[in-house]
C-alpha cells in the first residue's frame, strides 16, 4: 500500500527511535580505511585508502579489488568441488563425469604437447583448401558461433569470428532472432588499430611479430608475410566496426533485416550461402546489431584478397585456443595479450585457468553443482527480499517525480511491476547435453562445448521466449539487466563477501550488494533502457518533455565524469560510461531509500563509531576497491562502458544523504552544489 504524501512527510519530521546493539558486525573493513582522509576531500581514500596503499597485485593478474575477493572466494570454493568430483566415481555421462574429464583432459599439458598441432590439422587443411569466395562464406558460416563468455567479457560483445551470435527476443517484437553483431579483430578495441599515437603503434608492431610467431611454431610457412597480411586485412576490419560509445547504446543494434535485405544492404558475399553454413536455412528475420558494421565487413569479404583471409582464418583459428594447445603457443599468447597489453608478469597457475575454463565451457552444468553446495536458501530468501524492497524504493521514486508526465509514469511502473528478478539461480536449468566430453581431448572438448552452445542457442529460434532463461552462470561475480526479458539476474557468487554478508547489519548489506541491485534495476529506465518498455519492445514511451528533461540530466553526468583524469594523457569518456554512471546514481539512490525503509523509522546502533548511514557509503565505496596496472587501466578507460573502481564510488557525490551523513560542506574538495548534483530517478 502506498503511504500518503503527508503522512511520509510526518513521519520524516518525527525524532527516529534506535534499534539496540546487537551483536551484528558492521560490515565494513575498517582495516581497510585510511582515517587520516577528510571523507569530503577524497571519499575513496578514506573508505579504502589503507588498502589501496598496502594492496599487491599478484603476478599473475592485472588488478585485484572487491570483486577478486568475491571471486577468490568462489574458487576456493570451486576447487573444492572439483576435488570432490575428482575423488568420487560419478555415473557415466553425469554432469560430474563430464566435469571431471574435461578437467583432466585440461590438466594434462604433457599429453596436448604430445599432440602438437594435430587438434588443428582439419581446421588448417579445410582453409588451405578454399579456392574461391563461395567457399570462404561457408567456412565463415560454419565457424559463426555463440559466445559462451559474453557476460565474463564485462558484458562485451567480442568474437575473433567475422561475425557474433546471440538469440534472443528481438527489439523491435516478440520474435525471437538471431542478433548478428561485428568481429574480426584480436585486439581489444578498433583504436588499438586506428589510433595514430606512438603507444598503439608499438603494440601493433609487437601484435604483428606475436601473429608471424604463432605461425612459424605451427609450422606455416612465410609467417611474417602472412602477419603483414593478417594485421592489413584487421585493420580495414576495425575501420568498419562502430566505436564503442556507439555500441554502448543497445537499442541502436534494434535493426530488423529480412533475409533478403542482407544482399542489398550488405552486398560482397553470397548470404544464403552463409545463412545454410550458419545452420540457419529456414530463418528469415535478424536483429543486426550494427548494420553499417555488416555492410562493412561483407564488402571486405567481397573486395580483399583470398590468401589474407585464409591466413587470418588460420591465425584465429590457432590463437582462441592457446589454453588446449601445445604450452609454447600458450606463453607466446600470455607474453603478447597479458603482458605486453596488460603488464601481467605471470600466468595463472593452469589449475586456475583449468577452473575458469570450466566454468566457460561447462558453466552452466557446473553451476547447478555449485549452488546445491554452497549457496543457502536462506541467503536466497534475505536477497530477494532487499530486491523487492529496492524495486519499491524505485517505485516511490517514480511517483515522486515532479518533471514527469502521468502518461510516462504509467508506463514507467508498468515496466518496474513486470520485472522478473532472479536470485542465485535459474528456476529451469538450460539442457547441455550436446556438449560431448571425451577424456584425454582438451582441445576436442573445448570445441564441442563452443559447438553444442551454438546449438542449444540455435534451438531457441522458432519458440517463445523464455524470460527466465539467464545469460550468466550462477558462479560468475557479476549482475546483469535483460532489457527485452525485462529480468534481472544476481547469480549466486556476488551474493558474498564483500557484497552481502548474511550476518552483518543492513546498512552495509544494502550499500554493497544493495546498490549492486539497484544499479540492475536503474538501467531499465537509462538512456537505453528507457527506450525500451515492460514488454522487451523498443518504442517510444516516454513523452517528448520528460525524455528532453533526462537528457539534460545525463549531459551534467557525462560532463561530470569526463572531467576524472586517471592519467595526464587520458580522461575517462562520460559518453561511453554512461549508461553505467546513470546506474550507479539511480541504484545507489534507490538502495538508500529502501534501506531507510527496512529500518521502519529507527535507527540503526553507531557500531566502532560509525553510524548506519556511514556504513552505508563506506560499504558502498569499499565494494568499489580496486588496485589496477596501468595497461590494464588504459585498456579499460579506453573501451571499457565501466568507470574504473575509484570513480564509480565517487557516485556518492550525487547522493544528498551522503553530505548530511558526513557534513560534507562548500570547500571540501568533493562537494558538489546542490544543483549540480545529478538526480536521474
């Protein structure tokens, strides 16, 4: 029941009862703090400035934060599991049978190097013997494939594929479609390629001798002459890629072709042909995420030479999966992509990466293991509710809206009603098996799992959709927003330290995994995810005058954080990051207002002389922690939609809450006037 404007107004008036001390840890690392900060001069600092100083990256990583604990502590808690598997006799075909086959076949580096390169010899002899474009376009076609690591990619659409593959609802109605969306490339970004300045033109030389080595170990011949070719032929790929704040953008990908507008909008390759490859005869609709990047990359298959898109088939073929073969290919890819473009100075230890390959090939199976373990109902059940509390939070913050139309408001709470927000796990567990695993064939099974994904995406095609179905593992440290489900995921490995703590007090409960969940809910109503309504279709639901009023709201963010240099040479871009910023304004918002509610008026105890609102910003701030190397950094600012850890938890900036809870006043180097101060719900 909603509560009357006035008699809200009372109760805010009336003197706040205290909840009694209870033995309830506070749930924030005071260890972690730096005291000596003015909280108004550098937030981040004072929340986890200590930290920050004695933090080390290990050798064998790039950065290390909030979420690497989360996530050490699931693979701790994974590798357990593995050994439980590995101890047991599980039946033949179970999910423990394959997970454990996989694993060994993975672990034994002696048995892949004594297979050399003969995994590979089918792949390179069909290459070798294409001999016109008709049968470049089914090889193409053969090699489109579904991304088993989309959301582990940051939410990153990547392939070194000439084109991506996910299926889903389309944009534009209740269908579900093919997305197509640009590839072609092993660098991170079309700037990598694109940009004139002196630090990208090492790492393409450095790329370019990295290309001729992987090559020359398998054993082809004139490596460095393919290598030119290769980085030539990706370099007009990155020129018909869209940048990345162009992408960012969802609802631009909502582009409905016909099958037969794919040889007029996208003429130089024979597309039935590659439809028939792509195991999609029958299919006559597509979502093609960027249109003018398929247009781009059909001319090149049409337009560049036969022998360099041989040569790059080869590469890619050989560089996706280092992992499974022979370890010399494996640390020539380590030095050039984790060193060289991250200043990662060691590896991972291969039981790690064994464990990450799991849980990318074998996730979901995995997943369904892990939760049974180690995740509990009652954590479940406590998340849940915060959720409900949150979309509450953010329904009051709707109806308080002054700037916003009644027709746009309607819509609005429609939209938050029908949200279907899943915690831990899915009620229905995908069917994987497809993905046939064989002992002893690391590099076999790595392909099986990327093909039996493909099909159980595939066999999506032609049925309703599924608003249940999730697009993370529950292991994976992560959250996500579905626009056209309008379904929330929060798997079970973020519900953990130091996101939410069962035991600890609701103030850091709420400003950590609770501001997590609200940043999910708030990009329902983003720049993106206001263009798109409680249905999953892309329409215009807003009024003129409320749309034009958030932009202007949006325009203050991007300026806002355009304005964080993490380096003399380098700003972050508010345009890319948008999306992301607004999430974290509203979310962090929306979190506050519902743990005030939670409290039903009291307040909570000070706990080691905090108090409750205290802990909820430092827990917030902590949960965004984060040590990084500077290519890593420069990787991420550069084309990543995510502020880097130390600015997203500057949000707090725009909280009025955060002022009063820490008398944050005009002078302190963080303050911001009440008017500057951007409210986007």
């Amino acid at each position: 029941m909603k509560t009357p404007r006035i008699l809200a107004a009372l109760l805010l008036c009336a003197a706040p009862a205290v909840i009694a001390a209870t033995s309830q840890p506070a749930g924030i690392d005071e260890a972690a703090m730096d005291k000596a900060v003015k909280p108004g001069d550098e937030f981040y600092l004072f929340s986890a400035g200590a930290w920050l100083a004695r933090a080390e990256i290990p050798a064998d990583r790039s950065r290390i934060g909030a979420h690497t604990v989360a996530a050490d502590e699931t693979e701790r808690q994974q590798t357990a599991l593995i050994d439980k598997i590995l101890k047991s006799t599980p039946a033949p075909g179970s999910d423990e049978a394959r997970i454990g086959d996989y694993w060994r076949a993975y672990m034994d580096t002696a048995a892949i190097d004594r297979l050399g390169i003969a995994p590979l010899k089918a792949d390179l002899t069909r290459y070798a013997a294409i001999r016109d474009k008709a049968a470049l376009v089914r090889v193409l076609g053969e090699q489109t494939e579904a991304d088993l690591d989309l959301f582990n990619n940051n939410n990153d659409m990547a392939t070194e594929n000439l084109f991506g593959l996910f299926i889903t609802k389309a944009l534009k109605s209740d269908e579900v479609v093919p997305y197509l969306f640009q590839g072609g490339i092993a660098l991170p970004d079309r700037e990598y390629y694109l940009s004139a300045e002196p630090r990208m033109a090492k790492i393409r030389a450095d790329y370019a001798k990295y290309i001729a080595d992987l090559l020359r170990l398998a054993g082809i011949d004139q490596p460095e002459v393919r290598a030119a070719r290769i980085v030539a032929l990706e370099t007009r790929i990155a020129h018909a890629h869209p940048s990345k704040a162009e992408t960012a953008d969802f609802t631009t990908g909502g582009t409905l072709w016909s099958r037969a507008d794919f040889a007029a909008k996208a003429p130089g390759m024979d597309w039935n042909a590659w439809f028939d490859a792509a195991r999609m005869p029958r299919q006559q609709t597509f979502d093609v995420y960027s249109p003018g990047a398929v247009t781009g990359l059909a001319a090149l298959v049409g337009s560049e030479p036969l022998d360099a898109w041989k040569d790059w088939l080869a590469f890619h073929r050989i560089n996706a999966q280092t992992d499974v073969l022979p370890t010399k290919f494996d640390a020539l890819h380590f030095a050039f992509f984790d060193t060289t473009l991250s200043g990662t100075p060691q590896q991972r230890t291969r039981e790690k990466r064994a464990l990450s390959s799991v849980n990318t090939d074998l996730g979901m199976p995995f997943g369904k293991l892990y939760v049974r373990e180690y995740f509990p109902p009652e954590a479940k059940a406590q998340v849940e509710d915060m959720s409900t509390r949150i979309k509450h939070a953010f329904a009051r913050r709707i109806d308080a809206l002054d700037w916003m139309s009644p027709a746009t408001r309607k819509e609005a709470r429609a939209k938050l009603e029908g949200m279907v927000v899943s915690v831990g796990y899915p009620d229905v567990w995908p069917d994987t098996s497809m993905i046939v695993i064989k002992p002893g064939q690391a590099y076999a099974n790595r392909m099986s799992a990327i093909r039996g994904y493909t099909l159980q995406q595939l066999s999506k095609l032609g049925k309703p959709q599924d608003r249940g179905e999730w697009w993370m593992t529950p292991q994976l440290v992560n959250a996500v927003n579905l626009p056209v489900q309008n379904a929330l995921n929060f798997p079970a490995a973020i519900l953990q330290k130091p996101f939410f703590d069962p035991a600890a007090d609701l103030a850091a409960n709420y400003g950590a995994i609770g501001a997590v969940i609200g940043h999910e809910i708030s990009h329902s109503f983003d720049a993106s995810g206001a263009a798109v309504d409680g249905n999953g279709i892309l329409r215009d639901w807003w009024t003129k005058e409320d749309l034009d009023h958030f932009k202007v709201q949006t325009k203050a963010l991007v300026a806002q954080y355009d304005a964080y240099r993490p380096f003399p040479d380098l700003h972050l871009n508010g345009e890319l990051e948008l999306g992301e910023n607004g999430a974290d304004v509203a979310g962090l918002a929306a979190a506050y207002d519902a743990y005030r509610e939670a409290l039903g008026g009291k307040e909570l105890p000070v706990i080691d002389g905090y108090t409750g609102d205290q802990r909820f910003f430092i827990a917030f701030a902590q949960s965004w922690a984060d040590k990084t190397r500077e290519g890593a950094l420069r990787r991420q600012v550069i084309g990543n939609a995510h502020a880097p850890g130390r600015y997203r938890a500057l949000t707090v900036r725009n909280v009025d809450a955060w002022y009063k809870a820490f008398d944050i006043k005009p002078g302190d180097a963080l303050y911001l006037p009440p008017e500057k101060r951007v409210k986007l719900w």
